[in-house]
C-alpha cells in the first residue's frame, strides 16, 4: 500500500505542477496573450492570497515583482515621462529617477491592487500586424458591481519579447499624465530636483504605510 | 419657469461671489511657471477654486458621502441605477448628434427596457441583454461636431471642465437630463443633491490613489481631464497623439557627469 503511494505521489506532485509551469506567461507569446495570461494570474493569486485582500502592501509588493516587474520595460516608461530632461540628464541621474518612479508606480499599483475583489477581466478585439513592434492591447476590469474599469496597454517587441512600457486607465494613459509634471519640476530645480521630489514622495508613502 | 430662472440666477451669483472669495483668498500657492501651459492659460485661478473645491469637498462632500456609503449595498445599487437611468434619453439624444443612431436605439432600448422591467431603473436589466450603458453629453457632441475644448476651468463645486464641456455640460446638458423634468422643485433638487453624494460615494475607495500618485495634485487631476475627455469624445479610441520626443527611441549615451552637476547650481539662486 504504502509503496505504491511512494509511486503516486511524485507523479501526482509533478502533474500539479506541469500546469503551473505551463501556465507562466512568456514574454515571447502574443502580445495580447501575454497580457491575458499576466492579468489573469495576478488576480489568480489575489483571490487565492486574504493578505492581499486585506491591504498587506509587504505581500501585494512581493506579488507585483515576481509576477508582473519581469515584463514591464521601467527604463523606456521613465525616459518618456521625463521627456526633453532625459537628454541632459547623466547615467546616474538615469538611474536614480527609474529606480524612484518605479517606486512611486509600485506603491500606487499595490494600492490599486488591495482594492481589488471578485473582479474579472475580459480581453477587448486585438488589432496589430504580426510584423508590429509596437502595439496597443485592450481590456477590461469587471467588478462584481458598478462599470467596467477600462484598462489598455502599450506593448514593445524586444530582443527579451514584449515587454509593457505604458498603461491606460479609464481613458488615462500614465506615462502622459506625468509629463507636465516632471517638466515642471526640472523648470524648477533640475533634474536633481525631480529626483528629490521623488524620492520624498516615496519616503513619506512609506512611513504613512508603517503608520 | 420663472422659479427655475430665479434658481439658475441665484446659483450664479453664488457661484461669481466664490470665485471672487477664492481669488481675495490668494489661499493656493502657485507655482513659478504658472499660466505657461497652453492648455490652461486661466491657472491662477483654477488653482484657487481647486484649492476652494478641496475644501468644500472635505467639509462637506466626503462627510456626506461616508454617510451615504453605510447605507446597504442593495439601496447604493439601486440608487446608482436609477440616477443612470435618468442620463438615457440625454445619451440616446446626445449619440444621434453625434452621427451614432444605432447607439442612441441601444440607448432607447435600454430607457425602455429599465424604466418598465428595471422598475424605474432601480435594476439594470438592459445591460444582461447586451445593450451597453453609454457615456455622452452635449460637451462631447461638441468635440465631435469639432469644437474645440477651449481653456481649462476649474468649475466651483463642480470641478475639472473647460469652456466647450462648461457650455455642454452647465448650458444644454441640464435640459437633457429627467432630473430636469421632475415637477416638484423641492423632489428635483434633492434628487439632484442625491446625484452628486452618490457620484462622490464611488470615489471613496480609490481617491487615495491620486494623493500617492501625484506629485502635484492639480496638475495630475487637471491632464487625466484632459485626457479622459478625449478619450470619451472618442469612444475610447482617440488616435495616438505622438511627441516627437518619444520619437528619438536611441535617446544617446548621457551627457559627461560634469556638464549638468556644473550647470545646475547657478540656475538654481534665480528660482
């Protein structure tokens, strides 16, 4: 009895696990799919995780670098937001505002994503060449109750695969809705001042999350 | 009619008597550049009826609607429906100007369908039939028809517009709305006040997202207007407007360190 169980068991842990492996997105895949396959994984583990649900930003922050950091292209996101202060701006200035808006972005992702209950996700009609590099992908967030929440994204073709580098909410693209503000702060007090301004922001988002 | 008249006159000098308090006020701090923004010449004062609207939020329309959200889901649902219900004839109105009859018949048909089997809206069955709620007033007639949005305003109470959506939205808009037709003055403007609690009660769970994401608060609700809008006007397919700056996608090896680090400290003194 108990050698055939010895028997079982490894093939039945390694038949659970081949859908798990089969089920990671691939940055090679589709586009579309790959959008598909991230969102629906992500609100996968949200229903599965009740610290999620309850807003632990600790667990939602480790659920967005494993899952979704691997396909989001943060440099090009940072450079097109910054915009004309990218040109003068030095490899470490580069790297210091990348590093302190994906920060930004991270936390107020993770804050999105503990409000985020039964919802489901439809995909919308994809329209792109297969010879495109740069594509939009469309969807949405239906909740359990109220309109669906229109969410699109901005995709480009990389050695790597696909990779996000821009997203739109109801309507609202992001890296668009940080333009006038970066430009103000760098009008103000240069690149330097854009990082300080970012990196306070993130320090105090951090300690009111401690709070 | 001469009621509604004396209303509309009353609620004007109220709104001109805050604006000239939010301007006397000087309470909102403005930044070095401000006014440059093509898009929003009127900046000094926007950002002081911004900084009024905050305010009155605070005071009164987030207590209010904290109250409002403890009421069972099932009334919040119900509620939210029927206020929807009564923007379909100006949806259905507002789709056949703008050149979308099947549209403004899906619009009817939903009317229909909520008024009567809904029981007065209270229950959203059109949209299990497959006719999709519509979000249009006459503000983005006028973006179709090509108007363009004008300067941005800052609307006291209200909120974000420009001058095209203030002349839709303020000017034609209430006429299209049942809200409007309701007989009783006292029904029709409670009923209104209901509106705009419940419009605010949706906003309570995500609201705080803009406080993390902003950098700068005005700015960042001001371009998501602007963008939003936009995007309603086309349908949710507003052609790529491209910087030519994100053009240049080999953006070049950074600058020597010297240059900028050397070039910042004496730009800096001036501001």
């Amino acid at each position: 009895m108990f050698e055939k169980l010895r028997l079982i068991l490894p093939c039945v842990l390694l038949l659970a696990a081949v859908p798990a492996v089969a089920q990671a997105p691939s940055a090679q895949a589709a586009p579309d799919a790959l959008v598909r396959d991230l969102t629906a994984q992500v609100l996968d583990a949200i229903r599965a995780d009740s610290a999620i649900a309850a807003g632990d930003i600790g667990r939602i922050q480790k659920l967005v670098d494993e899952k979704i950091l691997p396909y989001v292209d943060f440099p090009k996101m940072t450079r097109l937001a910054v915009g004309r202060g990218w040109r003068d701006a030095t490899a470490e200035q580069r790297t210091a505002l990348t590093r302190e808006f994906r920060t930004l972005l991270l936390r107020t992702y993770s804050g999105a994503l503990a409000q985020v209950k039964d919802h489901q996700v439809q995909m919308r009609p994809f329209r792109a060449q297969p010879a495109d590099t740069d594509v939009l992908v469309r969807s949405a967030v239906v909740p359990s109750r109220g309109d669906p929440i229109q969410l699109d994204y901005r995709l480009e073709k990389q050695d790597a695969g696909w990779k996000i580098y821009d997203v739109n909410v109801l309507g609202v693209w992001l890296v668009e809705n940080y333009k006038t503000q970066f430009a103000s702060e760098i009008s103000a007090g240069g690149v330097d001042g854009l990082i300080k301004s970012l990196t306070e922001r993130n320090k105090s988002l951090a300690e009111n999350k401690k709070a | 009619m001469t009621d509604r008249t004396a209303w509309l006159r009353r609620g004007l000098r109220a709104a001109a008597a805050v604006a000239v308090l939010a301007l006397a006020g000087g309470c909102a701090t403005l930044p070095p550049n401000v006014g440059q923004d093509p898009r929003d010449p009127w900046e000094a004062v926007n950002r002081n009826v911004f900084v009024f609207n905050e305010a009155f939020d605070a005071d009164i329309m987030k207590p209010l609607a904290e109250h409002y959200a403890l009421l069972p889901s099932f009334v919040k649902d119900c509620l939210s429906n029927m206020f929807a219900n009564l923007r379909g004839p100006s949806n259905a109105v507002n789709n056949a100007l703008q050149g979308k009859p099947a549209e403004a018949a899906s619009d009817v048909g939903r009317f229909v369908v909520n008024t009567t089997v809904g029981l007065v809206g209270c229950f959203d069955v059109a949209t299990g039939m497959g006719l999709e709620k519509s979000d249009e007033d006459f503000g983005q007639t006028l973006g179709v028809w090509g108007v363009e949005p004008g300067p941005y305003l800052v609307v006291p109470f209200l909120g974000p517009s420009n001058v095209r959506d203030a002349v839709g939205i303020l000017g034609v808009e209430p006429f299209l709305d049942l809200n409007f037709y309701i007989d009783n003055a006292t029904i029709e403007y409670s009923v209104l006040a209901l509106r705009f609690v419940n419009l605010r009660a949706q906003l309570l769970s995500t609201e705080h997202l803009i406080d993390d994401a902003a950098l700068d608060r005005y700015t960042f609700i001001r371009d998501g207007f602007l963008q939003r809008r936009r995007y309603l006007i086309y349908d949710g397919n507003p052609p790529r407007e491209i910087d030519p700056e994100d053009e240049d996608d080999d953006d070049g090896p950074p600058p020597p360190a010297a240059t900028p680090t050397a070039a910042a400290p004496a730009a800096e003194p001036g501001r």
